[in-house]
C-alpha cells in the first residue's frame, strides 16, 4: 500500500483498514495514526510494535487476552473477525476432525490456565499438524519466556496483517463507517464534539443473548465518564459469554492529551505526539476494579470511566471508552 495514501486516510479509514493490525484492539491503530506521518510501511509497522512493547506487563497480557484460541469455541461459533477466519482457516483449523478439535481444546484450555492468555501463534506460518506439537512445547516453558514468545508470535500475525490489509478489513463505505462484520468492532463518531465509540451492530448471537439478559436486569451496556471535573459521555455496546465471569483486560482511550491502556489494577497513559510531554513513557494513572455487574471503574486523574466489558473468554475482556474533546 502507498504510505501517502496511508497518511492522507482520515480517522475512520485508517481505522477500519488496520484495526485488527493488533486482533481486537482498534485503538492501538488510532493511536499510532495520531503519530503520522509515516516513513514507509516498516515505520508504520514499527510504532504497532512500540506501542505494544511500551505496554506495562499488565497491558500486553490483556492485549494477548483479547485475542481468539486457535481452533476454538470462537472459530466453532462463527466469531471470529474477518483476519482471524482467513488466518485459520487457511492453517486448516476449519476442516479438524472431532478428535484433533477435542485435543486442541485440551491444550488450549491449559495453555490459558498456565498463562492466563490464549496461545499466540501464527497460523499462516505455522501447519496444523505443528500447532499442537509447538503448543506442547510452550506449555513447558516459563511464563516470563512465554509472554515474549506470545508478543513475538502476535507481531508476526500483525506483520503480514499489516502487508495485506485487504486479507480481513471491510474497505469502507461511502460513509467512512466499516462494513458491517459479526463479531468485530469499529469505532464511529457521531455529530461534531461528540464521539462514541460502538461495538459493531451487528451482534453475534451471543452477544445478543447477553444484551438480553444484561437489560432484563435493567443494567443498559453504556459508559458515562467524568475526567478533569468536565462531564464527558462514552457509550460502550457490550457483549459476552459469560456475564458471571470477572473482565481482566481493558484499553481505554482518551482524544484530547493522552492514551490510556490497562489491565485491571493498572491505568497508563500514554502521551500522544505533539503533546507537551510527548516521548514520556507511559506512566501510571490511576486503578482499574470490576463490579459485581461486570462493569469496570476506572479512575483516570481524578475522574471516573465506566464501561461494560466485553468477556472474550477464558476470563478475559476488553472495554473501550472513547472519550471525546
Ligand atoms: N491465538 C492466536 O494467535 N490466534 C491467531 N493467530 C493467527 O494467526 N490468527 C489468529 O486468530
């Protein structure tokens, strides 16, 4: 792809094209484009990777949480995004027979109770036949070692997300809003000063059953923030398996100053370029906890942001929060 042409595309497009650069994380793309111009397509590949390795531990552990199992429940049900089908089914995860699907779910489910994140792999490079055999083999080693593995192996998917957008992005409409994709997210804006970010409409079935329940309790998945003393509304659409379980992954994100990342427990800011303290490394700023009805609280210099998480398994979910100027 031409960089300029990279350069020159507005918020959305840019988004929507390499959105899934880093599975399930579009605002990792929207802040790397606020750090444009690009050189080349390396240089654009290398502030992905910045940003990821910038991450405190916490934040690169629910970075890896968000993304799907190989051959798993989420390939089974039809919801993956549109990269992650191509990926696998391309490696062969699609045609396993129920044997080799119960065997890779048995290691799949032990990779995650070790490391508390699914198995990185990538599945282009990879054959079906090796993924349980290199599965085997990361099961035995330290999780230290493995969350460097796991980075590494997440970079390679990016890589040649990054060389191929078209393998998976929606090209926009006329609209700049994504094609309409189960089970991904995009992020929208709507009318001037105020932004949302939304799920995308198109929800799976479970997260349909999940709405159902969410509002028969009478809890509508939506976020309100207060940041800096100023009211500030962020609507987050939710979605998930499993309500009862406890979200442990969270990326947040602020337009104005600064970027925010966490993992529960841990809030970061990130400094966008051009801000006055741009080239800081991201510092602490406040804690994230989870209530009882599976929303997050987030305090966020003195403010509060809340959102509805969506669970993407194995104990693991992402909220995002799109807190406009
Ligand atoms: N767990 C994991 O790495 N999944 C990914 N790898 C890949 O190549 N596509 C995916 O969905």
């Amino acid at each position: 792809m031409d960089i300029e042409k990279v350069n020159s595309m507005d918020f959305g497009e840019f988004v929507d094209v390499f959105g899934s650069v880093i599975e399930r994380h579009p605002l990792i793309a929207a802040a790397v484009r606020s750090q444009r111009p690009f050189s080349d397509l390396e240089d654009l590949e290398q502030h992905f990777f910045a940003f990821t390795d910038a991450l405190p531990q916490s934040g690169q552990e629910g970075v890896l949480r968000c993304r799907p199992d190989l051959a798993g429940r989420e390939l089974q049900r039809g919801e993956l995004s549109a990269e992650s089908q191509r990926e696998q089914s391309a490696a062969g995860f699609t045609s396993l027979g129920a044997a080799e699907r119960l065997w890779l779910a048995e290691l799949n489910a032990q990779y995650r109770a070790r490391s508390g994140f699914p198995c990185a792999l990538a599945a282009r490079l990879s054959d079906r036949a090796a993924v349980p055999r290199e599965r085997a083999r990361r099961l035995q080693r330290p999780r230290a070692q493995e969350l460097n593995t796991a980075l590494g192996e997440a970079k390679k998917v990016g890589r040649r997300r990054l060389a191929d957008p078209s393998s998976g992005a929606t090209p926009p409409s006329r609209s700049g809003r994504a094609g309409q994709r189960p089970g991904t997210h995009v992020v929208t804006r709507k009318g001037r000063g105020r932004a949302r970010c939304a799920w995308n409409s198109v929800h799976t079935r479970a997260q349909r059953s999940w709405g159902r329940r969410k509002s028969a309790s009478s809890k509508a998945p939506s976020a309100r923030s207060r940041a800096g003393g100023r009211a500030r509304d962020a609507d987050v659409g939710a979605g998930g398996e499993d309500p009862g379980k406890s979200p442990r992954g969270l990326l947040l994100s602020s337009r104005d100053s600064s970027w925010a990342c966490a993992g529960l427990g841990d809030v970061f800011w990130f400094p966008r370029s051009g801000a006055q303290d741009a080239g800081d490394r991201p510092r602490r700023a406040g804690t994230a906890t989870a209530d009882s009805d599976l929303s997050v609280r987030a305090s966020l210099g003195g403010g509060v942001a809340r959102s509805a998480p969506r669970d993407v398994g194995g104990g693991g979910a992402e909220a995002v929060v799109w807190i406009p100027g």
